[in-house]
C-alpha cells in the first residue's frame, strides 16, 4: 500500500484527504477547536491531532468514513448515543460515514469527555 505524502499541520492533512471526507474534517476541526481551545493542534504519526497534557483527540481520513478518536474511553451515554444515531463506535473512538452528515451534538458529546 502506498503511503500518504508527509503533512505538516491540519489543513495540509485535509487538503490531501479523500474530496468527500474534506467537509467532516473541516467541521470537526471548528468543532475541536471550539469546544477544546486550549488544546494544541500537532500532526503525529501524519495525522491532526489536538492534545492538552495527556489528554488528546485525534482525526483520520480512511476510504469511507473519518475517525474521531479521544484519549479516553466514550461513557455509556455516548455509546448508546452513537448507536440511536447509527454512528459506529470503537472504545475511544467515534465513525462518522462519508455519506452521513456529522452529529455535531454528539461529536459535542464526545469532545467533553475530555474536556
């Protein structure tokens, strides 16, 4: 598999991601940073993250969603959130599908647990 080109911040990682995921990611950019201000924006291991101490969240683009993932694990509320909602979930992480809009609540919902 061919890797993706080296990016130095944010908007370089949009720029370079699938046309599609380009919009959730510039959404859950203005949502991280308004809801986390005092975090941090850093690129690690080629992807956007924003930290504050040990707490992070970070973004990624794949083939068919954008991944938005937090340092700490997502409470029940959210999960059963996530799920009414028909968003997949991972432990510390929330799938937003390319071909559904972002739940700005719940990525909100998401984004406090950290907070």
């Amino acid at each position: 598999m061919p890797s993706r080109p080296k990016v130095t911040d944010t908007t370089a990682y949009i720029k370079q991601a699938a046309e599609a995921a380009q919009p959730i990611l510039t959404t859950l950019v203005q949502l991280i940073t308004t809801e986390l201000p005092d975090f941090e924006a850093k690129i690690k291991w080629n992807l956007p993250f924003y930290q504050r101490d040990k707490q992070y969240v970070s973004i990624a683009a794949y083939k068919a969603h954008v991944s938005l993932s937090i340092s700490a694990d997502l409470d029940e509320a959210t999960l059963a959130a996530a799920k009414a909602a028909g968003y997949p979930t991972g432990q510390k992480r929330l799938n937003l599908p390319l071909t559904q809009p972002v739940p700005t609540a719940l990525v909100q919902q998401v984004l406090q647990l950290i907070a």
